[in-house]
C-alpha cells in the first residue's frame, strides 16, 4: 500500500532560561506572603529582623497579598507580560483590554473547563460564572479563594495592588547590600543557559532545576525561571499552555568561597533534631503517611507536619498523594556537598 505523507514537521516545545528583576521582585513577594510555609524559607530570618525598617505602606500591601493570595496573579501576570522593569510591567498592565486582563489572572484548572474560564474572563461580573469556576478548586490551599478575591476587586484596584507592592518591594530591597551580587547571579543563570535543546526537554529541565518533569498534553512553552528570595523551594505553575519552574539559583554564585552554602547550614539544622533523625529512620524502613507517622510517634500531626516541613525544605524526604518518603541520593548528594566544602582551597 502506497502511503502519503503530508504532515508537517514535528513541533517541539519551547524551554528557555527567562529572568528579570520583576521575577524576583515577585517571587520576593510570594515568599514574603507564604505564611504557612514560610518558616522554612531561607529569607525568613531576616525577613523578620528587618520587618521593622520597611515601611507602613509596604507592610499594608503584603497583608492584602496574603490576605487574598493574590502574588499568584503576579506570576500569571508577569509570565505574559516578560516585564524587564516595573515601569514596563506597569505600562503593559494598563495597556490590555478588561477581558485580556482576567483571562489572564484566572488560573487553568482542565481542559474541560476552559470555556467555563473563558466565559468568566468575558463576563467579570456574572457571578453565576465565577462561582461555579471558583468552585472547581475546591479543596486546593488557596486558589478557590483567589478566584473569588479577583471578583470581589475591581480592575482599578486590583491594578493599583500590583503596582504599588511591586514599586514598594523594589525601593525596599534595592537597599539591600547584596541585591546587586543577586541580580548579577541571575542575569548569569540565563545567559549560561542559552541554548537549551528543546528536543531533550525532560533531561534539560532536570539537569537546570532537579525537577522531573515530561512536559504534560498542550504544553507548548516550559519556562525556567531562577530565583533567590523563595530558596530552597521549587515552585510550579501551569496555565493553559505554559509551565512555569521557579528553581534556586546555585548559591555559589551568591557567596564568597570561604562562605559556608546556606544549603549545608541548612541541612545540618535539618539533621541536628533527634525526632528529626528518627523521622528519617522511619521512613528509610518505608514510606509512611502523616498519620502513620502520628501514630508511631504518639504525636500530633501539626507537630510532626512542622517536622515534615524542615526536612522537606531541606530536600531529604518527599511527598506524594500524602506519603511521605526518604530521599537517598540527596542525603547522599549533601554529604558530598560537606566533603567539597571542606576540601575546597
């Protein structure tokens, strides 16, 4: 049989390393306002020991952020909008139509419920359409609540939000000592990732963040995004066709050599807890859930869920479905970590 073919030449997806001061600027602030997790962020002490010196109008900002969750319209914002500066975020947020503007800043929940997303973004005022689309996320840690908060704003408000904690969290930490070392490392991420080859995109992706990940049905754009403030964690966000990885940047690029990486001091908090080593323990004999765990050790589960938390932010155990696991080669990663610090000349 004589076959045809007329296809056109396979696509692949575009994977590229993006940053800029607004990125961070934003991730900064989506950290700052993470208030059940934040604790295990590598910036919370001095977020806390400067607390004092920002100013009112920047603390009233944050607390709207926290208060509604919506840093995560920051994100979605700026992921369209690859803003190099805030006065360019600020001019392209004033320039898109009231119907770009939501379709925007509602998250994508499933393919099967885009034109409900869609319908809501066209309509901001019909509640008959946000409710049910806000309904959808159910149960997720924040976002039904967002959905309802950017309908509880108007665009006016909502805009002015974005650009005055923007404008606020910039002036603050443009007086931070080091902000110039961590814009450089930064502009240094993306420039030694150029080039990235999208036909490999799974091994590309793990070898610049550590993430496994096989881009998912109608990803067509993976973005790589470096950052400081949110260290240790890596952060995912999907919209309709774009996944978004915001991954530490390498901390030897923040610190002198004789500096000690702040994921070796942070590990070794980590493994200074006698529960902590045991947790461990426990779970190299096997995986267990969080009331398994509760119940072997006779504890409650916020206690051992904070527990949890410290040795998850220091990457030596996972969580998947609610099961939590030990992560060998990262304990094993980290003690080749301690040899090359200590042998380093």
């Amino acid at each position: 049989m004589k076959m045809m073919d007329a296809a056109l030449a396979e696509e692949t997806i575009q994977l590229a390393v993006e940053q800029s001061a607004v990125w961070e600027w934003s991730v900064g602030i989506a950290g700052y306002t993470h208030g059940q997790l934040r604790h295990t962020f590598e910036m919370d002490e001095e977020w806390q020991r400067d607390a004092e010196t920002m100013p009112a109008s920047l603390v009233e900002s944050l607390e709207k952020m926290q208060e509604t969750n919506l840093w995560y319209g920051l994100l979605l914002l700026q992921n369209k909008f690859g803003a190099r500066s805030v006065e360019e975020f600020a001019e392209r947020l004033a320039e898109i139509s009231d119907e770009r503007f939501y379709d925007i800043l509602l998250p994508y929940h499933c393919r099967a419920a885009e034109a409900l997303r869609e319908q809501a973004a066209q309509n901001p005022s019909d509640g008959g359409v946000w409710g049910p689309y806000a309904d959808l996320f159910e149960g997720h840690a924040y976002l039904a609540g967002y959905v309802r908060q950017l309908r509880s704003h108007t665009r006016a408000q909502l805009s002015e939000l974005f650009i005055d904690v923007l404008t606020e969290w910039q002036d603050w930490m443009m007086q931070k000592p080091y902000i110039a070392t961590w814009l450089q490392a930064l502009a240094f991420e993306e420039k030694q990732h150029r080039g990235l080859d999208p036909a490999n995109a799974q091994k590309e992706i793990e070898r610049v963040t550590g993430a496994d990940y096989a881009p998912e049905p109608s990803i067509w754009s993976v973005k790589l995004i470096p950052h400081v403030s949110y260290r240790p964690w890596t952060l995912t966000i999907r919209t309709a066709d774009v996944k978004l990885f915001f991954y530490p940047v390498d901390e030897q690029q923040l610190l002198d050599p004789e500096v000690p990486p702040n994921e070796l001091i942070q590990g070794h908090k980590a493994l200074g807890d006698g529960l902590r080593l045991n947790v461990l323990y426990q779970l190299r004999q096997a995986p267990a859930s969080l009331q398994d765990l509760s119940t072997q050790f006779q504890m409650s589960k916020t206690t051992l869920h904070h527990q949890l938390a410290l040795l998850k932010a220091a990457k030596f155990v996972q969580v998947e479905k609610g099961v939590y696991s030990i992560r060998l080669e990262k304990l094993e990663a980290f003690s080749e970590l301690l040899n090359r610090y200590l042998n380093r000349s």
